[in-house]
C-alpha cells in the first residue's frame, strides 16, 4: 500500500489539488454570477474561472448542476480560453438546461441562445447568434441558436447563427454548423452535413 502510494505520489498530489480548485472555482463562479445578476441554479461547479457579460435588459440562466471546465489544463485536450458567456445587446437571452456541460466553451448572444438539458460541449466550441460588427453593412441579421437536449459538440465546433440542433444529435470535431441539423444523427464537416442517422 504504501509502495503504491509513492509510485503514484504525483496523481494523489495532483487529485488533491483538482478538489481544491474546483471548491475554489465553484466559489468563485457562484459570487460572479450573483455579481453579474446570472440565474444560476444549484449544484453548478468549475474548475478554473468562468466570465459573464450580461448587457443591461438581458437575461442569462444556468440550470442544476452544470460544469465549466475553464482552466488550460482541466480538460487533457488542452483549452485555449476559459468558459465565457455574454449577452451583447438589450433584451438578449442566453439559457441553459440542467446537467450541462462545458469545456473552453464561448456562447455570445445577441438575440436568443438557447441550450437544452444533458448537451456536452467539448474543448474550445463557439455558440453565437450573430455574425457581430453590425454596422458593417456585409453583416447579417441576427437569428437564434437552439440546441435541443442531449445534444453532443465535439471539440473545436463552431455553432453559428440561426441554427436548430435536434435532440441526441452529435456533431463531430471541428466543425462549423450553419444550417439546422435533424435530431438522432450523427453530422460533421465544414459546412456540417448529416453523416449517418442514430437508432436511438
């Protein structure tokens, strides 16, 4: 036993201290969203500091026990930024179900995001409804993002504006989804395209 625990010293060390900084990082998130007037329910939890922008008039919810994984090293794929989520103009809504979970991830709403319950986000994904600069005259109007439940965006995927996911659908690694994607399949690709249907 005791031989054991030296040969793995370092994993003890390092599973010690992953239990201190998500009590620490779950802390904080829960002072920052009281700060940013962020509905956030019980039981949510992270590891590495998430960042909230809420515009005035706006409305951002987080349903029960949902997890931000926010640090560079807290997911082993390795994230770019922390978890951020922004509501960019008045009357703007971003919600979110229960039992989510995000990893890097950055959702900016300037209309309406809405995201289900039980929706995985892998390392790095990008949820928007807008194509910002909006006084540039080449940029579109605004349009909702919905992701409906149990939901599944691989690493690095791009969610871009107007766009529906169906439940249980999973979207693979790195793509950018432009169009809306039926529920019970399998989509990837630039631009995502509907691979093979799920018997679910």
């Amino acid at each position: 036993m005791q031989d054991d625990f030296f040969r793995n010293f370092a994993h003890y060390v390092s599973e010690g201290l992953a239990i201190l900084d998500r009590w620490h990082s779950s802390l904080w998130l829960r002072l920052r969203a009281r700060i940013w007037r962020v509905e956030l329910r019980r039981h949510c939890r992270a590891i590495g500091p998430v960042f909230f922008y809420r515009r005035q008039d706006s409305k951002i919810s987080i349903g029960r026990a949902c997890t931000f994984l926010s640090r560079k090293t807290s997911n082993a794929v390795g994230l770019y930024c922390p978890c951020m989520l922004s509501t960019i103009e008045r009357h703007a809504e971003l919600k979110i179900g229960n039992n989510c979970g995000f990893s890097g991830t950055r959702i900016w709403a300037a209309k309406s995001v809405e995201i289900g319950s039980n929706v995985r986000c892998g390392a790095n994904t990008f949820i928007t409804d807008s194509d910002a600069h909006t006084n540039d005259p080449r940029a579109g109007k605004d349009a909702p993002v919905v992701i409906e439940d149990n939901v599944w965006l691989g690493a690095g995927v791009m969610v871009l504006k107007g766009v529906h996911i169906g439940r249980n659908s999973v979207i693979g690694a790195g793509s950018v989804v432009t169009h809306d994607i039926p529920a019970n399949v399998v989509a990837a690709g630039n631009p995502c395209r509907v691979i093979k249907e799920l018997k679910v």
